[in-house]
C-alpha cells in the first residue's frame, strides 16, 4: 500500500536499532519519534538474537501500522516477512533489490543504499523503489558507513532520475536544510533522535526543517 | 525429499565457506569432497557480499543436486529460498527453527545447533530435523563457537531424544572415533576437509572412519 505513494513518506526517516537508548526501549523512542513527526521507519539491528528481533519487531511494526506510516527491515528479507513488514532496506551486499522482490512480491517497498554514482545506477537497475545516499556527513553510528561523500551525489542522483531520495549519515538539525538544498526528498537519521533527551521534541524540530525546506524547494523555478 | 530421510544423509556433513582454501575455489573443494564421500553440504558464509553468495550458491546447490545429497544455506532464511536449498542450518541466535519453517514449509530441512542441554531442548521444540552438536572439541574455524565440550551432550542428547545428531567442532581423523562411539550419526567438519591438500582422500578417510564406527555402533547390544 506505501509502495504506490512512497514519496509522501520520505521527509523523516528514522533507523534505530533494538538497544536502549537514554534510558528508552527502541518502542518508546519509535512511539516518541512518530509523535514528533517521523514518517518513516527501519529496523536495522545486527547484533540482537533474531528471536528478539522478531519479538521487539512485531511491535515496532504494529506502531508504524497505527500510525500508518511505512516499517521496513533492514537486510534480511526473511525477518521482514515473518513481520509482515512493508519492504526491506537492502544495502549493497545484501541481497539484489531484485532478488529482494521476488521474496516480497509487487507491494512491498524495496530501498536501497548507494554511496557513489556507480552504486546508484545498480540500485536503479534492481529496481529501487527510493535511495538512501550517504554518509553525507561524517557518523559514528554506523562502523561501515564510509567516509563523508557530501552533498554533491545526491545532486546528482535526483538530477538524473527521478526517485525519491533520502540523504543519510551524520545530518542534523544544523545541517539538515544543506541537504534539502540538494534536492533531497527527505532525511534519514539515527541519533539525532534516538540519542536525544527528547525524541519528540528532536523528530519535531527535524519535521519543521524539513517541512520548511521542501517548501522551498517546491517554489524554485 | 531429503527431509523424510535425513538420517541418511549425516555421516560426513562439510561446513564450507566461499573463500579460497589451498588454492582451490569452494565449489573444487566441495566436488572433491563429494567425490572423497561427503554426504551433506553446508554453506555458511558470513562476510561475502549476498551477490556473490547467490552467484556462487547456485553452483554448490547444483553440484549438489547432481550427486543426490542435502545442500543447505546457514542462518539465512531467505538466501535458501532463493537458492532453492534443501533447508536451513540455524543457531541459537538465528531464525528460531518453527519460524524458518513458516517460510520454507514442510519439505525443507531445518537443522539447528545446540551447545548445551537448554538449548538442545529449545532446538527440539523448534522441530529440529537434525542437531548440530558442539563445539565438541577446539576449533579456531569458528570464532563464536564457544569452549568445546566433548562428547558428555553428544551422548545425552542421543540417550533422551531420537534425532539424528552430528558432532561439529574440531573434528579431525583422530578424534572422530570417539565422537561416533558418543552416539553421533556423523560427524560435521571443516578445516579438516577444506584446509587438507587433497580434501578427497581427507574426506574419505574421514569416511571409512565413521562407515566403521557406525557398523560398531549397530553391533552394540
């Protein structure tokens, strides 16, 4: 159902994990975080035992469909079904967004990472139903996120095809309205929320940003 | 077809990953192996990219397939499916066995390890078809194999429940005996196929040894 219209759903991406943060479960920081604004959720969780995964998931994944906002898995294509979840974030050694789809059928949304321009332009051949370009910026949350690549492709990316694209990697409220600037659809971001001492408050003031600047951009010539 | 009869199939069980071992490509060695008497094949790969685990899965599910025994896929639910595998080996931390069932249905193999009598049991209420007991001795293939445990479990296991079982975890031709005079219906292995110069002779050695032992074992009163 999200597949058809994903491009609403991109302005606040969150990516969280399983772990507590700030003294909050991934459920009161994802309840917090929609609350705030959040329009978009991935479960991405690589070290919890995937009979926890599937535990906490199923919850995660009852809140976003309360809120009616798009829950997907991130890499294994086979938690997301057993969560009945609405698609799969597959970076580029996880499964092919191809192979990815023929596990998930034509409703659910398959997005995938992509880091430089030859890695966009598989994405695309694989069928990728929006982008997660970055690091933008440099982040500590994610060991193997690579080096900082910037705005630039995403620039690039959204000047070439015509896909929705959120930017990911270190972005805050700072530098947020950059990446806007660039023609990004959306933000996705890990610890400018979940790290905060107020999700909502956080997911608020990163919606505005966003909001604002998507407006910005709709009035462009 | 496998799932009915699996019994059969465990007497010389060979983990493989996808790397290089002494020259020779994982599919070489598997088709020595098989030719030198393996009678199951595993395929756990934890660090390659999921493309080249699909490109080069296939190849091992066809070698497999042409010499009419199991080939399954570790962990991951959805790269079985994808390869067609004969069913899945989980761990403690991986998809419970009753839910890789869901996905795979009743045809396929699930089999899972068990490192103590707790986990055993929970194997067994996941509807395990075959356990992979150990480590029963060292083993430095395996960096999150835990201490070994010798063949205490192995024999318990085979006392309380009727299942088949292979011991895995350091096995070598001069251990093996032990192993199967424990109760074991195979033994599983790697380095001692993978890492030998001529993984044919090494696994038909390793072969005659548990033919032998298991001939013993039926002869015990």
């Amino acid at each position: 159902m999200f597949r058809k219209n994903i491009h609403s759903y991109m302005p606040l991406y969150l990516v969280l994990g399983l772990h507590e943060q700030e003294g909050r479960s991934a459920l009161e920081i994802a309840r917090e975080a929609i609350a705030g604004g959040v329009t978009f959720v991935q479960l991405r969780e690589k070290n919890a035992p995937l009979r926890q995964v599937l535990e906490q998931g199923i919850q995660l994944r009852e809140l976003c469909r309360n809120h009616g906002i798009p829950f997907v898995v991130n890499d294994r294509v086979d938690v997301a079904i057993l969560l009945d979840a609405d698609g799969v974030h597959v970076g580029q050694d996880d499964l092919p967004g191809l192979e990815a789809r023929k596990l998930l059928g034509d409703d659910k949304i398959v997005g995938i990472s992509a880091g430089t321009l030859e890695e966009a332009e598989w994405a695309m051949e694989q069928g990728a139903d929006y982008l997660g370009v970055g690091a933008i910026y440099a982040t500590f949350t994610k060991q193997d996120a690579g080096a900082a690549i910037g705005t630039d492709l995403l620039r690039e990316v959204k000047g070439r095809w015509n896909i929705p694209v959120v930017g990911i990697g270190g972005i805050t409220r700072g530098n947020a309205p950059e990446v806007m600037a660039a023609g990004a659809d959306g933000i996705a971001v890990v610890s400018a929320i979940t790290k905060q001492s107020n999700p909502q408050i956080a997911a608020s003031e990163l919606r505005g940003i966003v909001d604002k600047n998507r407006l910005l951009n709709q009035q462009l010539p």
